[in-house]
C-alpha cells in the first residue's frame, strides 16, 4: 500500500531524442543531450548524414497527485457501511484459530498387552 501511494503522488519525466525517426536515447528522470551540443555532431553525421535538421526531442511529463483524500467510515452510506463491516468481519475470521484440542482417541480402547516374561527376565533359547 505504502508502495501504490510513493508511485502515485510521484511525477516524473520521461525524455526521448530521435534522430531520423529513430529513437537514439530515453532518460528517466534527467534531461537528453541536446541535439545541438558539440559532441552529437559525430552521431548527426552518421544519423543525418548530410542534414543537420532530422534530430528531434520529445518530453512526456506525468505528474503525480498532489492531494491525497481520505474518506471517513462516516461518511458512506448505510449499504456501503454494512457491506463494509461484514467483510472486516469475514476476513478477520480467517484468522481465528480453528484447531481446538480434540482427541481422535478418546472412544478408542486399547487392547490388553500381555507382557513377555521371558523378555523382561532377559531369558532366550539358544
């Protein structure tokens, strides 16, 4: 949730450079190399070759939300309040405890053991 709300309320820009109507750089957050400065002239002459005027730049700027808004549980309707509720009820008791301490072999008799006598006096036939 912390995550949704960074995102949203986070603007940024997104700058392309094309060069012949190829896209050559996108950069996030910082600005492209302008089309004109000294050391595009080497990718102009190979891009453009002879034309200096096919190099273009586009920025898309997203802004992000500036006024987060939290509704209160008063102000919704009834219905909304009611559905509302029973699903904080519902989903809390997913996490309620079922196990309960109950015996699978409580009706359950065991047999009588008879013990081995010559075990227990330590008696073999050899």
């Amino acid at each position: 949730m912390a995550v949704l709300i960074i995102v949203s309320t986070m603007s940024f820009t997104i700058d392309m450079r094309y060069c012949d109507g190829d896209l050559l750089e996108t950069t996030i957050f910082s600005n492209t190399d302008s089309c004109d400065d000294e050391q595009d002239t080497i990718v102009s002459e190979i891009c453009c070759k002879p034309k200096r005027d096919c190099c273009s730049e586009e920025q898309i700027i997203i802004d992000g939300l500036d006024n987060l808004s939290s509704n209160s549980f008063d102000s919704l309707k009834l219905n909304s309040q009611f559905l509302l509720a029973i699903w904080v009820r519902s989903y809390l008791q997913t996490f309620v405890g079922t196990i309960r301490n109950k015996n699978p072999n409580k009706d359950y008799i065991s047999p009588k053991l008879i013990p081995d006598i010559q075990k227990l006096q330590q008696v073999y036939l050899l």
